[in-house]
C-alpha cells in the first residue's frame, strides 16, 4: 500500500542564522609617549636605512670677544654677473667675521654683513637661475664699503671657498682687499683624505649632514664656516689644517721658453698655460711647495729642457700673495 505523507507532521523547524563567536578582547597595550625630533632622528639613523640632514642654522654674532681668541679670519663669498674679473662685476657679497686662535679653534662670530650692489649691465639669465638674483632685486643698491671695511681690516685671514675666484673680483672692486692674506678652503685642505665625494660646498655640506639654502653670499659663509669647524672624532678641524697650511710658503714655476714639443708632458705634468695677459710670463706653469722645488727643477732640467744650466723663473708665494690675478 503507497505511504502517505503525515499531514499532522511537526514542520522542521527553520535554521538559524549562525551566530558569530564575539571577538576575544585583546589585552590594551601602553600608547607610547610622542617623541622628540632628536628621538625620532637617532630612532631613524640608529636602523640604518635612514640618513638625516638637518638644516644649518646661522651662528648668532656674540656680544663680546673672548680674550683667549686674538685671531680674526672672515669667511667671504661672493656672486657675480660671470666669471671674469676684468669685464664681470660683483653683485653680492658676504661676510661672516669670527675669532680663532693659534691653533685654529674658532670662537665666536663678531660680525656678518651681506649686500647687493646693481651692475652696469643687466644681470645674465644664466646667472640669475643660479643665484636667484635679479635685475629688479638689485637696482638701486650699493655695497656699503664702511660695513665691509671695518670688517675686512681687522682681518688675520680672509678665507673663500675657491679663492682664486673671489679674490681677483674683490680686488678689482676695492682696495681694502689688497695687501690681505687669503686662504682658499677647495685648494689648501685634503678633502678626500677626510672621506669627502668632492669639494663644491653643497658636497661637503651633505656630507656633513646639514642642508641650507646656497648660492646667497650670507648662507654660503655661514654654511662654509660650519663645516670647517666640523671634525670627526680626534683629528684636527678642517679649519686648523686650513690655517696650517695657508702658512706655508709656495713656490711658482715657470717653465719659459720650454720646447713647443714638450706642451704635452708639462699639461700631464700638473703645468697650466699663461698667455702672459695678466702679467705673468708667457710659458707653462705650476705652485708647489717648497719642499718639492729641488724635484721638480730637476724634473724639467733632465726632461723638459734636457739641459743642467736651465733657470726657470721662479716665484716665492705666501697667503699674501697667492690667490692673486
């Protein structure tokens, strides 16, 4: 006999959403305390894969001298319309004056000046990318010479970083610069052996874990002297071997009336070419120290001129002289 459905049957009951398993509470942890800048910085620098740069801050002119710091040296720097002294002008200028003593520790900043000063031709576009200065920045403006004069004459040391640059155009532009002793911070400190990549300013600047804003006299001076009187451990400031080295004597060499032949072992030699313009004789020349004269007279008598009784001019430099046009 066919089955039959049981009407009165109890219907299945309807299934039930399934319920979620509330969420286990999770112990609270501590909410750590904000950090400081310098925190985060050594946090940051401390795993390696971070280097800071920190923005240099100008050192503020102190109110008085320190007895113990007798020396003044003045950072200069200058922008101009191009690179000729002769037919290019300056259009800025900075200074930043400070004490050092007789071993090259600095003291105290005790001046700073920087000034525009409108050329008698409109300022290269060129110029003005790299400077940011323009024609309308400085027309009308003059370098006050009683500011810069009192700064520059109380100088021991007048330091630019490329100073056979700074120095023609400063003296083209006043007399207050002559008769100074310059020191040049791209030629007369080692920065290779120091661990430095180059020696423009923005290069030792990095290196030296800041950044600034370049290519203004003022900022460049200030950034300048900080790194020379950065050091890394024990050894001597940038700064100390700057003043070391600056007083030291130098000798300039030139190898007059050399053969025509010989050009390519004086260039490869370390020789540059003076076209006698500048008062200089006309023939290749070199500045070495004083202790590789003998060498190097030998070297162009026994391989340049090949003849023993060659005499070569000869001139003795010090900070006073070198630098110069």
């Amino acid at each position: 006999m066919d089955s039959q459905l049981d009407m009165f049957a109890k219907p299945m009951a309807e299934a039930r959403p399934q319920q979620r398993a509330a969420p286990a509470r999770s112990k609270s942890r501590p909410v750590p305390a904000s950090l400081t800048d310098e925190e985060m910085v050594r946090k940051l620098e401390n795993g390696g894969q971070y280097r800071i740069l920190r923005r240099l801050v100008s050192r503020p002119v102190a109110a008085s001298r320190r007895p113990e710091f007798q020396h003044v040296g003045v950072v200069l720097d200058t922008e101009t319309t191009g690179l000729n002294h002769r037919s290019d002008e300056i259009i800025e200028i900075g200074l930043v004056a400070f004490t050092f003593d007789g071993f090259g520790n600095v003291g105290d900043v005790i001046g700073v000046y920087g000034g525009l000063h409108q050329p008698t031709m409109p300022i290269p576009p060129e110029i003005t990318k790299l400077t940011g200065i323009t024609d309308e920045m400085v027309e009308g403006q003059m370098i006050d010479m009683q500011r810069v004069r009192r700064l520059i004459e109380s100088a021991d040391l007048v330091i630019a970083h490329n100073a056979g640059f700074d120095r023609p155009f400063c003296e083209a532009f006043s007399n207050v610069f002559a008769g100074k002793a310059w020191a040049c911070s791209v030629s007369e400190i080692d920065w290779n052996a120091r661990g430095f990549e180059g020696t423009k300013l923005g290069y030792l600047i990095g290196q030296a874990g800041y950044f600034h804003e370049g290519h203004r006299a003022v900022d460049d001076c200030f950034a300048l002297l900080e790194v020379l009187d950065r050091s890394a451990g024990n050894e001597e400031t940038p700064f100390a071997e700057l003043v070391r080295s600056s007083g030291l004597s130098r000798v300039r060499i030139f190898a007059e009336h050399s053969p025509f032949e010989m050009k390519d072992h004086l260039k490869a030699g370390g020789y540059r070419w003076s076209d006698g313009s500048d008062g200089r004789p006309k023939s290749w020349w070199i500045e070495i120290g004083e202790d590789g004269l003998r060498d190097e007279l030998h070297y162009l008598r026994s391989e340049i001129y090949r003849w023993e009784e060659a005499d070569p001019p000869i001139q003795h430099l010090t900070a006073f002289d070198r630098f110069k046009a």
